[in-house]
C-alpha cells in the first residue's frame, strides 16, 4: 500500500500488483512538500535545474538524431507563435526542455526536469503576466530558446551550454528581482 500511495505500484481491484512506469510523479511529490514546507526555495530549484539542463543540452547536441532535431525545431516555432498565450507558451517551454532531455538518450533527465519544472510554473506564469507587454523581454526569451535549438541541432555542444547558461541567468536574475520567470 505504501509504494502504491508513492505511485511506484499500481493497484487494480482483483489483479496482481504491478510497477508502474518510470516517471516523475513520486519526485514531485517530493519536490512540492520540500517547497511547500520551505525547506527548498524557487531559487535552489531553479539553480538545480540549470546544472541539469547545461548537461542535457551537452549530451542532445552529442547524441541527438535527426529525428530529435526537427522535432525540437518544430517546437520552436510553437514557441515564437504563441508567446502571447502565458499558457501555451509554457505547455511548449516545457515540451522544448522535455524534447532536449530526451535528444540527450538519458532518461533520467526527463525525469528531473518535469519534476523540477513542475515547481517552477507558478513563478513562472507570474512573470510572463507582468511582462506581458515588455516586447524586449519577448524578444530575448525566444531568442534564448532559438540559440540553444541552433546550437543543439548543429551539435555545437559548448555553443548550446552557453545558450542554456544565459537563459538561467535571465530566469535567475527575474526571479532574484521579484519580476519574470
């Protein structure tokens, strides 16, 4: 019962017990009763979530396929389309990074990072609202994601970690100075 409540095993009445597939759900229960109970910050999870996403772009840009690459092209263009739509572009910020982990061919990186960006989307909804109308912002936000899809789909390893790193600094510094992301 208790790895059933964890969401390791799933339980159906009259049938034999069985492991469910690997996913992020028992993480993030994890992840929200740490943040919930404040014994980790937004911050330490972002910062986190930046050393995860510098070595995932490193390994898609090393290991992806052709396959992997236009899939994320085509999801950067979802992205520039609906930028305006606060919820539509976080479904496809995070189908982006998901797509990124998943060119790394570690599926553990898919894991962490929906985990971790479970816990960063309210903060991040907050700050695409009150920019809402910052064009600037707009434009560096997408033009952030589009050199990490440039420097992945060229497997340009250390170009695409650098794109990564000036993305968390924005997303660090909004969210160290109460505004974006």
């Amino acid at each position: 019962r208790s790895l059933a409540a964890l969401g390791i095993l799933e339980t159906k009445s009259g049938k034999v017990p069985r492991i469910k597939a690997f996913d992020s759900s028992v993480l993030q229960v994890i992840f929200s009763f740490a943040t919930l109970t404040e014994q980790v910050s937004s911050s330490q999870i972002l910062a986190a979530r930046r050393w995860l996403e510098a070595g995932c772009v490193q390994m898609a840009a090393l290991n992806g396929d052709e396959e992997d690459f236009a899939a994320l092209k085509q999801e950067m263009s979802l992205i520039r389309e609906e930028f305006s739509d606060t919820e539509r572009f976080l479904e496809h910020d995070l189908n982006f990074h998901l797509l990124l982990s998943q060119a790394s061919k570690n599926p553990l990186f898919s894991i962490l990072l929906q985990a971790l960006h479970t816990q960063l989307t309210h903060s991040m909804r907050a700050g695409l609202e009150a920019q809402r109308n910052n064009h600037e912002y707009e434009r560096g936000i997408i033009a952030l994601h589009q050199r990490v899809c440039d420097c992945v789909c060229n497997r340009d390893a250390e170009g695409a970690m650098k794109a990564m790193d000036e993305h968390f600094n924005l997303s660090s510094d909004a969210l160290n100075n109460q505004s974006p992301l």
